[in-house]
C-alpha cells in the first residue's frame, strides 16, 4: 500500500510512531492518545479537511464593464445584438463543431434537437437511465417514451450491448447522456444507430471539452446538447446550446427556437411555414459567457490533473473503483466519481460511508438514484395523452422493463462522487481526499459497529 505523506499525515504518523515508543516504555497515556486523533471525524475524531472548498461559480471583475454595456445599451434581446451570434462561433471553434445555436437552458437544447430529429408523439428514445431528471423530461414532452438501455457499472454510462435489444418500430434516436462530462462509447452506438436509421442526439449537458478518440463531445452524433445552468463548469445563471456539423440540422434548429421563422436554408413560401417556441438566449447569458472561455480552458486542465492524481491513488484502496473511460478519451469531471464496494469496507453501507467522508471535510453525494421508479413515468403513462398513443401491452411492458436495468441499479447503489469545485484545490487537498477515503477504511469496522 503506497503511503501518502500530507503535513496533517506526517504529524499524525508521527504522534502515532512516539506513542508507540512511550507505550513499549511503559507510559500508557500518550498511546490512547494518538489513537483518539486518528478517530474518524464521525466517531468524534478531527477531519483530515479543515479548511472548505472554493464557492461556485466564480467571476472575475474584468468581465463586469462587458455586461454593464449590454445594460445600458437596453439591447438585452438577442434580435438586437451580435453578442448571442458571436458566442455561438466562439463555442463551436472551442468543440470543433461547424455550428452551435445558444438556446435558453440545456433543457430546451434537448428540445429543439428531439424536434428537429422528428421525435414526435408516439415515438420512441432510446436514452441513458444515469442521468440528470431534465433529460427524461425533454422525451416526455414530446410525448415520446423514454426507453431505457442499461448503464455499464465500469463506465457509469450508457452500455452500447444493451441498445439494440430495445430498438422497436417506434424508436427514432438513441440519446447518450457524457454524465459527469464522461464520453459515453460513440462509435458502437452511431454504428447500431446507422444500421437503424436513427438519429443520435448526445447530451453533453456536463461535457464541454471531453473528448472522445479526438474528437469534442457535441460533434459525435447528430446534434449535441449542452448546459450552461449555474452549476455548470460554463455557467451564465440558464443557458444552453445545439451544436453539430449538418448546415441542413442547424438551420433547422435555428427557426425552432425562434418561433419557426426561416434560417438559412431552410425557409418556406410564408413567414410561418413550419412549428416553432421561444428558446432563446439573451444577450447578457452569451456576455457572461464569452468571458469565461479562457477560465474554461484553465479550469479543466486543473480538473483533469487532479483527476488522473485521484485515480491513480484511489485505485489502490480496495473496494474503491473509479470509472473506466472509453480508450483514447479524456472526461471534464462535473462530477469525480467512483464506485465503493462495502465488503472492503468491513460491511460500512454506502450511505454510511458518505456520512463518514463528508465529516472529513470532504462534500460527497451518491450520485443519480433509480428515478424511474419515482412516479414520473408512472404519471406520464397513465395520462390521456400517453394511453391514446400506446397500447395498454406497450405500456405495462415499458414498465416492467425498468426492472431489468441490474447495470443501472449497481451504480445507483455504489457510487460515491465528489464535487467539480473540489478538484479545482491543489495537490495537498487530493491528499486529504485520498487520506480520508484510507481513513475510513482503517476504522471501517468501528465506523460500521457504530451505525449498526
Ligand atoms: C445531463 C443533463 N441533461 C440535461 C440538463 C438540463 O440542462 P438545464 O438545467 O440547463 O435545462 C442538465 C442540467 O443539469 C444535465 O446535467
């Protein structure tokens, strides 16, 4: 077992390393001592971390006189300003992408893709079940069906093996989510995708900048869909964006979100030829958003350092296992996670030991629970709407479906993950991580004793 040395480690080691000296000595006092320091922090002991996170999202006042001229010049509204048009070139050069059209919210950016690829009512998605709420929402507003593929516990992210066996005559797009700015495995996805004609719409909602063989999340499928919501490592309050490589696609998208008025190439004989909402970005979204290009650039690099040091010294404590990457691949981490298998852990529940680690001063959470079992799906194919555009068979076959999802329920029920804003602190602070994880192991069976 490699030993990593912090300050905090060494003093600790040190304590410890004497009053095992004074013990063989015959002084018993210090001994128990030491060994009270070493508690974990949940039986009373003091955290390996002590001293807080940075707050997100930051700004800089550089950017302030940028969004103090769009105030004063009342041109708040994308129709009255380049600004909006000029991220949009600024985001796609960033991905590589040919096009990017800024929308509202990561939300609407589904909404227009789903449109656009001719999801309609009774259709069928076949999507991620590891994900955040919104992108089963987005399906369900189409008054398309969600259809579940099942999540690979190595790579937190859609299993392409367990696609195609879901393909009926309804299904119109296979929508693989990159969670916690993973890349999910494109290529036998677009294959299965191609071989179906079916349209593939990535949801990168927490993937700007991760790459897969190369290549930028938002340029592997069809259309791309990504967040810019307060979270986000690009956040502007909402925002979001459709990005691609098909001309034909981006106009498309374009008129969606500007009420079906015709762009570029696609137009028709009358101002309103063809469906349309309201999605669009404002101007102060795309302002704040430009300004963070640079820091976007620096902050990932600083994330993904810290995330090959956590991987590296993570993997070497049993039980614990971070998420393998499709080869050639590199993640953003909105999320740093790994799985936690509790036999190496003297039984220690999952939820105990995220209790455990975040009294170490290190904020965790266990990730995406089985949300379909939550009601909303139930609610969905309950309605009018659903039950008119599905046969009772369909439907109670969708349903019990969920149960099948075993890859999904594991990581459910086994990840541990720690926030973005962590991984943006120095080397020292990987220490405490890697420190407190080997801490609670070490106390793992007082730790269990104590929640039984
Ligand atoms: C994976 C995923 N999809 C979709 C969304 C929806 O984005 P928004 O909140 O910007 O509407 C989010 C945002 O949290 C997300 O993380």
């Amino acid at each position: 077992m490699k030993v990593i040395l912090t300050r905090r480690g060494f003093i600790r080691d040190a304590a410890v390393g004497s009053a095992a000296l004074t013990w063989l000595s015959g002084r018993h006092a210090p001994r128990a001592f030491a060994t009270d320091a070493a508690k974990p922090a949940l039986l009373g002991g003091a955290p390996v971390h002590q001293g807080g996170w940075s707050e997100w999202p930051t700004w800089r006042e550089s950017w302030e006189p940028a969004v103090l001229k769009v105030l004063r010049s009342g041109k708040w509204f994308r129709g009255d300003g380049g600004h909006v048009a000029e991220f949009e070139t600024g985001y796609a050069r960033l991905l590589d992408a040919k096009r990017c059209l800024a929308t509202a919210s990561g939300t609407t950016a589904l909404l227009v893709s789903l449109h656009v690829m001719d999801v309609d009512a009774g259709d069928e998605v076949i999507v991620s079940p590891y994900t955040f709420i919104a992108t089963y929402n987005a399906i369900l507003c189409n008054k398309a069906l969600p259809v579940f593929a099942d999540t690979d516990p190595a790579t937190l992210t859609l299993d392409p093996a367990s696609v195609e066996g879901r393909i009926t005559s309804r299904t119109r797009a296979i929508l693989p989510v990159h969670i916690y700015g993973m890349p999910c495995d494109m290529d036998p996805i677009n294959v299965i995708a191609r071989k179906h004609k079916l349209g593939v719409i990535e949801d990168a909602c927490q993937a700007w900048l991760a790459e897969y063989k190369g290549r930028k999340c938002g340029t592997l499928g069809d259309l791309a869909c990504f967040s810019f919501q307060n979270s986000k490592h690009i956040p502007s309050g909402e925002g979001g964006a459709v990005t691609g490589n098909s001309d034909e696609l981006l106009d498309r998208c374009h008129a969606f979100h500007n009420v079906g008025r015709a762009t570029g190439s696609f137009k028709g004989g009358k101002p309103f030829f063809t469906r349309g909402s309201n999605y669009r970005m404002q101007q102060f979204q795309a302002v704040i958003l430009m300004q963070q290009f640079e820091k976007l650039l620096q902050e990932t690099a600083r994330r993904r350092e810290n995330a090959d040091y956590l991987g590296t010294h993570l993997k070497e404590i049993r039980g614990i296992q971070p998420a393998r990457l499709p080869e050639n691949s590199r993640a953003v981490w909105h999320l740093y996670p790994f799985r936690y298998d509790a036999e190496h852990f003297s039984g220690l529940a999952r939820d105990k030991f995220l209790q455990a680690l975040n009294a170490e001063g290190i904020p965790c959470s266990g990730g995406y629970h089985e949300q379909y079992f939550d009601g909303l799906l139930d609610e969905a194919i309950h309605s009018r709407g659903f039950k008119r555009l599905f046969s009772v068979g369909r439907l109670k076959a969708y349903r019990e479906s969920f149960q099948e999802l075993k890859g999904n329920r594991q990581v459910c029920a086994t990840t541990v993950g720690l926030p973005q804003n962590l991984l943006l602190a120095g080397r020292p602070e990987m220490d405490h991580i890697i420190e407190a994880v080997r801490k609670i192991q070490a106390h793992s069976a007082a730790l269990a004793k104590a929640a039984a």
